[in-house]
C-alpha cells in the first residue's frame, strides 16, 4: 500500500509542475523532510523519481494544446544532461556559498525583469547561433541542477520567456519536456547509488498525475501577463528558501543545504 503522505506531497507538487512547467521539487524535498524524516539525499533522488510521472502527465497537457516547442526542447534536453554532469563533480571542489549569492541574485533580477511587460511574439527561425544558445541555457540549467540543487523550469522558463519572447506557456510547456528525460537519467543513476525510496517516490508520482493535469489545463488559460507574475514569485519564493539555506549553511552538513526543483 502506498503510503498516504506521498500521495499527499504528490497533489501539491503536481499542480506546481503543472502552473509553472517545474518539476515540484521546492515542495517535494521539503515535504519528505518533515513529514517523512527522509535523508536528504534520499529525499533529492526519491523527488528526482517522482517528477517523472508528474511531468509527463503535465507533458500531455501541453503538448495536446500545442504548446511545446519540440526542436527547442532537444538542444535543451542535450545542454542539461551535460550540465547535470558537470555540476555533480563541481559539487565535490567549489565553494557553493559564492555561487549561492550569484544564484539568488540572478534570481532575483529574473523576477523583476518578468515584471516588465513584454511582447510574447516567440522565438525566430532557428540558427545555428541560436541553436548554441539553447545548447548553452540548458547547459547552466543542468549545471546549476547538480551543483545547486536548483533546475529545470525555475532556469529554465524565465530564459525562454525574457531572452527569446516566448510565450510563458509554451516556454513551461518545453521545460516539463525536458525536464522528463532529465529526471529518467538522473533517476537511473540515483538507483545505482540507493538514493531513491521507489515506493514513496511512486504515492508521489501517483498522488500529482491528476493535479498536474489541472495545473497544465489552469496554465493554459492564464493572460502572459498573470503567468509572469505568478512565476516571478515563486522565483522570489525560491530565492528565498536559498538565502536561508545558505544562512544555515554554517551550521549544516553541505549536504543538507540544497534544495531541488
């Protein structure tokens, strides 16, 4: 029997990944800490399994109302897992305290700049320099991912939406779309190292599909403008839960200071 907890973290991070093309994880980790006890890095690998079955149902809601921008996706999808590497062994020799301040503030700068009004015309013919780009923005989302413990959409829409005018659905739409073959790798090598608690991270799974699904059809209907708004506070939300991480820092295993999304 699934235990009725995940089910529960499952509903709210669903609706999460739903609203802003996230994986949940800002609520997952969180919740498996207090509510389950969980180990810390058992409760990033247990949220990691977790946000396959939630994005995907967010991905059919998506890409039903044709908003994923495929080719976008790809470069993305290649940039992150590259990224994701990288930043796990970057893990072991920066400093994550400096990198930390430089995160929050980029952070907050992203906010603010989605506050601006801007005009959502999309994204131009793809290039070859544009293709690097995409290569690259996924590149520091994965980065940022394995050394942060901060991924996916929260880099990831902002970039798309402030850098190429993408429309916010359809930048959520293309993130849960690369957040999905992400998750699978890194799930894959999260089981080698007995990191992941597949029962909990199936309730959760199976707790957010139905409240995804709403999030995604919710996010479908919402003006660019409110989208924005709505996302530029979590960010601030986000930036947040990392200031205070990082004022506890001294007194924490630095293990015990990331949070993942």
């Amino acid at each position: 029997m699934l235990p009725w907890e995940g089910l529960v973290i499952g509903a709210g991070a669903g609706l999460f990944s739903g609203l802003f093309g996230i994986g949940g994880g800002i609520v997952i980790v969180p919740a498996l800490l207090t509510m389950l006890s969980m180990d810390r890095r058992l409760a990033h690998g247990t949220s990691l399994a977790a946000t396959i079955p939630v994005s995907l149902a967010s991905l059919a809601v998506y890409s039903t109302s044709g908003n994923v921008d495929w080719i976008v996706a790809a470069f993305l999808a290649g940039g992150a897992v590259c990224g994701a590497l990288v930043g796990t062994h970057l893990l072991q020799i920066v400093p994550k305290k400096p990198l930390t301040i430089i995160f929050i503030v980029v952070i907050l700068i992203t906010a603010a700049r989605l506050l601006v009004p801007t005009e959502a015309i999309g994204r131009d013919e793809l290039t070859f320099l544009g293709g690097m780009a995409f290569i690259a923005i996924g590149f520091v989302t994965g980065t940022l991912s394995g050394l942060l413990g901060i991924g996916g959409g929260v880099v990831m829409v902002p970039a798309l939406v402030v850098l190429f005018s993408m429309p916010p659905v359809i930048a959520k739409g293309t993130s849960v779309a690369v957040i999905v073959p992400s998750a699978i790798v890194g799930t894959i090598r999260n089981r080698v190292n007995r990191n992941v608690d597949l029962r909990v991270g199936t309730a959760i799974g199976v707790g957010g599909v139905i409240s995804a699904v709403i999030g995604s059809v919710i996010a479908n209907s919402l003006s660019n403008s409110l989208s924005n708004s709505m996302f530029a506070l979590l960010l601030v939300s986000v930036a947040t839960i990392q200031a205070r991480t990082l004022r506890n820092s001294t007194r924490l295993p630095a293990c015990a200071t990331d949070v993942v999304d």
